[in-house]
C-alpha cells in the first residue's frame, strides 16, 4: 500500500485545459471517490496516474517515489476499466494470472492467488469460462479479480459499475466496499454516480471544470457543501435554492415571504444586498413550528413508497419537499412548512460560495 499526492497537475490538449493544477494527498490505504459532471477531468487524472497519458505539467508521486516517468507498468498500481477489457480468447483463469505470468511470479504462488481471489469473488466455478460466456457482473468480477491478483500499491478504479443494471449495481458496489475493508489497499475511484461516491468512500473529491470543488468525507459534502454546484450535484431530489433580498438578518424573498436568519451559521458573513438559503428537501416539514416558516402550492406529488417527494410553487420559484409515505397533499393544496435554523445553508448571491 502507499500514499498517492498530486503537486500542480495539469492537462492539456491543444489549447483545451482539462486539468488545471490539481493539488492533492491521498493517505494510504484511503478509498478516495473521484466524481463530477461529464469532462470535468476526473477520468484524465486517473488515466495520468496510471500512467496511459502524459502530463502536462505538475508531480505525481505513488509513496516517496515520483512516478512521473515511469511506465505504466512499473508504478505498481492496477485498474479497473468501465469496459472490464477482458482478453476474450482467454479463461477467466488465464485472464486472471495474465499480469502474473507477465511479471514472473512462480507458477505455483500464480495458481494460489488466483484461487485466492476467485474463492474471494465467487467466482472459481468460473475460472474455465471464457469472458463471452459470462454475465456482465461476472465479467466485472473477473476484472476486479485481475487487479486484486497483483497486489498493487494503488487499485484505480474508472466507472467501473456503469455498464450493470441497477441490482447488479447495488450488489457489486456492496462487493468493493468488503474487499477494501478487508484489503485496505490504497483505492481512487472514478464515478459519475453519487451513490456510489456516498456510499463507498472515505473522502470525496467533487472536480468542477479542471479544479477541485470540494474535499470532504461523505457526510461533510452533503451538510456543509461549499458552493451551490455542490448542493446541486449532491442530493436526489438536489438542495432547493432561494434568492432573497437581505436587509440586516432578514431575507425577503420575491412573493414577499420574510424569514430572520439571525440564528442561521453564516449570516454574520453576508454582504451584499442578496443572499442564497440552500434548503435540503428532507429539512423541510408540513406544518409551522419553532423554525423559519414557508408557504407554497402543491404542484406534483410524487409516491416513493418510504417517503414522498412533494414539489410546491412558491411564486416565481418551486422547491421540492421529502415527506414521510403517510403524509400525501392534494395537487392544488395551499401548504405551510416550516425549517429549523440549523439545517439552512447560506451562499454569497454574487460567488455562490458558503457562508461559514
């Protein structure tokens, strides 16, 4: 296992800008999840760790050791691809012991670690098989299976559960999370799902147009976001958002509803005559109480067994509510809802930054 850092990183093509000087300390044996918006660079970082691109301009180090210049293949590092890239003339054994044969490792320690890893993924009545025969998260398996094998420092994984259906999703998701557990080995993953970024990591890196967005545990992303992007990315249904005209700790907002935020974290900081409340739809209940109190129409309801999404119009703007299964509104039905003070997030009106 090691430590990965990036100094400066920087990509471009032509006069693209992909990446624009990433800096960042990945601990050893941290789960680190990669994710963003489609071309905000997350793919090219990991592609340039691994080696398959050249950088730029900037460092990147695996341990102590710059890895700069290194062959992909001598950085001690493994990947998982989208597309599994699986040799399909060869078993799943053979795929399996492929890296193994290439670096030499006696026959005898080969055929241990493979039935190692295949009894590991459930997959040794698998090993005659060729890739074809095999289901697409069997074949998913067998590419994990292909990196775990080696004993890298670093596991890279890029999307590596995209092309499975929803259950198949869940279940190797469940999977990845046992297998770091259990090897701790230093893993970066890339996703375009935030759930699986939820869900699996330690930390979480939100990349925006090149740059880091925000670094933060799980729970850190999703009650402190550090910009409306954030909020916005992280979340189903994502936090709402209302722009209000501020006069001292008061925001006015446009159908003329006024809401004192003199207890809400970050007033202190606004300038400005205009403020951004961020509002998480699981904050808000039916009702008036001991919080800052909306009002708003019913527009959709929207059923989801545990829970019920219920999405209001509120003038010029409609927000959306999480609601308990039992509590169903009419379509049309004038609501009062109410939000303690804690759970509102500020953001400067001008940067969309937070206010802390």
């Amino acid at each position: 296992m090691a430590a990965v850092s990036f100094r400066g990183l920087s990509k471009n093509y032509g006069a693209a800008h992909i990446l624009k000087g990433i800096d960042l300390d990945i601990t050893d044996g941290e789960f680190l999840v990669l994710i963003g918006p489609s071309g905000c660079g997350k793919s090219t970082t990991l592609r340039l760790l691994a080696g398959l691109e050249d950088i730029t301009s900037g460092e990147i180090r695996i341990g102590d050791e710059l890895v700069n210049n290194l062959r992909p293949r001598d950085r001690d590092i493994a990947m998982v691809f989208q597309d599994y890239a699986l040799y399909p003339h060869k078993s799943v054994r053979d795929n399996l012991g492929f890296g193994l044969k290439v670096r030499g490792v006696p026959r005898d320690e080969a055929i241990r670690r493979i039935d190692e890893v295949a009894g590991m993924l459930g997959i040794s009545h698998l090993l005659d098989r060729r890739p074809a025969q095999l289901s697409g998260g069997q074949r998913q398996r067998v590419a994990m299976g292909r990196a775990i094998v080696r004993r890298p420092q670093v596991f890279l994984f890029d999307e590596p559960l995209s092309n499975l259906d929803a259950q198949l999703r869940g279940q190797v998701r469940t999977e990845i999370k046992k297998l770091h557990q259990t090897l701790k080995t230093t893993t970066i993953y890339v996703t375009h799902d935030q759930v699986e970024a939820m869900t699996l990591a330690d930390r979480i890196v939100i990349l925006r147009d090149g740059m880091i967005e925000q670094i933060g545990t799980p729970d850190e992303i999703y009650q402190e976001p550090a910009s409306t992007f954030v909020g916005r990315f992280i979340g189903a249904p994502s936090m709402n958002f209302l722009t209000a005209r501020l006069e001292s700790s008061v925001a006015r907002l446009a159908d003329r509803m006024v809401c004192d935020l003199t207890n809400v974290a970050g007033i202190g900081k606004a300038t400005g005559d205009e403020i951004i409340m961020g509002l998480r739809p699981e904050h808000i209940r039916s009702g008036t109480g001991d919080g800052i109190d909306l009002a708003g129409t019913v527009q959709i309801v929207e059923p989801l067994g545990a829970d019920t999404l219920v999405h209001l119009d509120m003038g010029k703007i409609t927000i959306v509510a999480r609601f308990e299964a039992k509590e169903r509104p009419q379509i049309g039905q004038p609501l009062t809802m109410t939000i303690k003070p804690e759970n509102i997030r500020l953001f400067d009106a001008g940067t969309e930054r937070a206010l802390r």
